[in-house]
C-alpha cells in the first residue's frame, strides 16, 4: 500500500493530494467514488488527521472532489468537463455479481495486515517463512537447469508433478492412486470452488463440520448451495447426524476435515472414520475430505491416516495441499478423485487460466522426490511443537482461569474459549489497538467467545509478547 515519503522535501499533505489526484486521473477512482473519511485515511497512511484534511482541502479547491453534509467525500462527477458523460456506476456493479465478499470479520482482519499495523499475526493460517524449506527449494533450483516447455499445460497438471504426488501419498498418506486420478489446483480453496462449481448445483444441501474453516469461505453462499452444520465432538462428526441431515434436508455431498480439524484441532478416530464412510456409501452421498494437516503431527508415532486410505469404491474426493507442510507461496495443491470427476474439473479448470504455471509445479515435483522432504517435515514438527507449547504455556500464565483450550497433537492453530460473555468484534478490535491479530471463533460459524490463535505465522520469540498483547486486549473488552 502506498505511503507519503517522509524524508522527501515536498509536504506529506501535497504528496498525498499528488497521489489521489493521480488514481482520480488513471480512472482507479472514477467520478462518483465514495473516499475514505479523514480519519480514516490518516490511519491507513500513517499520518495525522489534519495532514489529510490539508489534502483533501486542496484536492476539494481544484474541482477533483465534492464533499457534503451526511454523504462524505467523493470524486467530483463534473471533473474536466465530464458533466455531460455518463461513466459506468462501478458501485452499483460492486455490490452486484454472484460473488459474495469475505465476511467483515475477515475482511477487517486482511485489512489489518495489509496496513502492515505493527502486530503479532496469530491470525494467518500460514507458515512463518523460516519454518519454509527455503534452503533446500534454492539448492534444487540452483542444481538442477529448467527445461521445460513454457506454453499452456496439461490442465489436469504437471505430468511429473503427478506422478511425484501418486508416490507422495502412497508413502505418506497411504493412498493408493495413478496420476491420471490427480487434478493439480492452486491450492486447497481452488479445489473446492472446482468442487461447489462443477459438481454441485444452486439450492443443493451440503453438510458441514460445525465450526468449520468452511463458514469463513462464502464460495458455499456465491454457489447457491444450503449449508447444514455437523456438531464435532471429541471423536469428530457423528454419522448419525449425517444419515438425519440427509432424511431432512437430502444432502448431496459432505465437507469434512477429519485430521486435526481447522479450527479445533479434532482428529476423527480410525472406528469413527469408517463408520462416516460407510454412511455415506449407504446413502449414496461423496465425502470431500480436505487433509491439510495431515502431516503436521506432533507425535512421531501417530500419524492419522485420511478417510481416503481405506476407500476402495471411490465415496471420497481427497484434497491435499503444500500450504502448510512447505509454503503456501507456491501455490500447489491437489484432488484426487475418480477419472470422470477429474475429467469434468479439469474441464472446467482449462476454461479458468488453462492450467498452473509449469515453473512452481517443476519445483514442487523435484521438492517431492528429494531427500529433503523427510528431514523438512522432521524440522517442522519439532519447530510447531516447541511454537504451541511457548503459546500453550504463555496462555497458561497470562489467562489462567479466563480461557480454555486443549492441546493438539497436529495442525496450527489453538482453538481457545473465553470462559465469559464476550463480542467478537470489540474483542478484535481492541486486539487490533493492542497490536495483536487472531481470528474470533463465529468467523467458523461458533457462538460468540471462541478464538483461534494461530502458533506457526509469528517468530517463537514475538508468541509470548503476543499473548501479553491478547490478554490486554482480552481484559479491555470484559472490563476488568
């Protein structure tokens, strides 16, 4: 985001009126364009009020913008001459569309970040980029000479990066599947949009986990689709709640994330995930199983294995992503399904981009086959552990007696109940004021006083002053 020079001679206020002056000219702010109040323009530049009213004062003298009792600041709609033109009125198109935006939550969350405010980040489900295989990605590029054709692919992917993929999931999450089972997406959210876009159609009922990371994604809504929640409990979601869902309401399809769930770190136990499969091969229903976590596991000795292992008839499309295990920057995902599924999303994908740049699918096929993958997910491992216990431990001391949580043994996150009456959004907004972020648990589709707190974005030595900064926050919106 741009940001006037502070070292340069010319005045902030002349800078930032220049600036605007030059959006309004490039047609990025067309006539009509409701602005940003002062206030809240000073905070995304990092100015004071006054030096904004300065701008706006001078942007106002030259005819550029109009202001008015009760309706704010806007572009002029008679700038040089453009009375008698009718420009498009983008906001009525904006607020049109299928398309829905983020939830406001999120969207003040993204807002946040992208300010880059001075704040401990326990809100992005990401890695923190040392916790990367950088080293190891730099030697493979370094070592190996890139000679692939640079033309549109095979928009079902990479030839070699699926065949990488059948080999990496046969060994490290036990499914068995050819690479022409295997669609090669941007990551986890493309998958399911090809999902909810091509296989499902407007008022269909699907059924999800209740929370879910599904409720933060208003891709479902955008498709037209109904969603019914599945309460989680301690083994995960209870067949029994599927086989009422689908005499109620005929759901088609279930979305499950069974291991190490996202955002309450359950894992769905071996007996229970056959039962789930089993009910939905009786009621004739797929199972979309979202497994990025999967090899996030804290204990060596048990490493869950995905619905999709034990699934000889095809019940589960299976999807898959590097995002957590490696790094979400290169943007490698994966479904593994029966062929005429793949056949069909593939279709659809052609028609979206014709497919992934070869370049990032090369790198991510040679990461697969090297030697370095296992000692990277033996370094990640360890690394989350020691992140989750210095959060668990500065929670413990910070909170004690105001919030509850149980440890996981896998994923990234920490999902905490406020054991008090409190209002998300003043509790994230405070946060904000505090420098910390952290996503509040309704943006999952909880009940108010849920939080997610996320241990593998921050540095392991901002956790402790993050946790501080949250039990501020915390104590602010009760009160106390």
């Amino acid at each position: 985001m741009w940001r006037p020079d502070r070292d340069s001679k010319t005045p902030l206020y002349r800078q930032i009126a220049d600036y605007m002056e030059q959006r309004i000219s490039f047609g990025e702010l067309p006539p009509g364009s409701i602005l940003p109040s002062e206030r809240k323009l000073a905070e995304q530049l990092g100015v004071n009020r006054s030096t904004v009213v300065q701008a706006y004062d001078d942007l106002r003298a030259s005819g550029m913008i109009e202001s008015a009792t009760g309706s704010g600041t806007r572009v002029s709609q008679h700038k040089w001459g453009m009375a008698q033109k009718h420009p498009p009125n983008w906001s009525r198109y904006v607020e049109g569309g299928t398309f829905l935006p983020n939830l406001p939550l999120m969207r003040r969350i993204r807002e946040s970040i992208r300010r880059g405010d001075p704040a401990v980040n326990f809100a992005s489900g990401e890695l923190a980029p040392e916790l990367s295989p950088n080293e190891a990605i730099r030697g493979l590029m370094a070592g190996r000479p890139f000679r692939e054709q640079m033309g549109y692919g095979d928009p079902q992917g990479y030839g070699k990066l699926r065949i990488a993929l059948a080999s990496f999931l046969r060994e490290h999450r036990g499914i068995r599947a050819t690479d022409d089972s295997i669609l090669v997406t941007s990551g986890s959210q493309q998958s399911l949009y090809l999902i909810t876009q091509c296989l499902l159609s407007p008022g269909d009922a699907i059924a999800i986990e209740n929370p879910s990371y599904c409720y933060s994604l208003p891709m479902f809504q955008s498709a037209g689709l109904r969603l019914f929640g599945l309460p989680v409990d301690k083994r995960g979601v209870d067949p029994e709640h599927i086989q009422s869902l689908y005499q109620k309401h005929r759901i088609r399809m279930v979305f499950l994330n069974p291991i190490f769930q996202n955002p309450t770190g359950t894992v769905v136990d071996e007996e229970r995930k056959k039962e789930l499969v089993a009910c939905c091969e009786r009621l004739g229903i797929p199972i979309v199983e979202d497994d990025p976590f999967g090899l996030t596991s804290l204990n060596e000795d048990r490493q869950p294995l995905p619905m999709k292992a034990a699934d000889p008839n095809g019940t589960v499309l299976y999807v898959g992503s590097l995002s957590k295990i490696a790094a979400s920057g290169l943007r490698i995902g994966w479904i593994v399904a029966p062929q005429s599924v793949i056949n069909r999303l593939a279709d659809a994908r052609e028609q979206m981009d014709f497919g992934l740049s070869v370049f990032p699918q090369w790198i991510a096929a040679h990461f697969l086959e090297s030697r370095d993958l296992r000692p990277h997910l033996m370094r990640l491992r360890a690394a989350l552990r020691s992140r989750r216990d210095v959060m668990a431990e500065a929670l413990r001391r910070e909170l004690s007696g105001e919030i509850a949580f149980d440890l996981p043994e896998g994923g990234l996150n920490l999902w905490c109940k406020v054991r008090r009456p409190v209002h998300d959004f003043a509790l994230l907004e405070n946060g904000i004021k505090k420098g910390v972020l952290f996503v509040p648990g309704s943006v999952y589709g909880s009940e108010s006083g849920f939080v997610r707190l996320t241990y593998a974005r921050p540095r392991t030595e901002d956790i402790e002053p993050g946790i501080a900064k949250f039990a501020e926050a915390l104590r602010l919106t009760l009160g106390t």
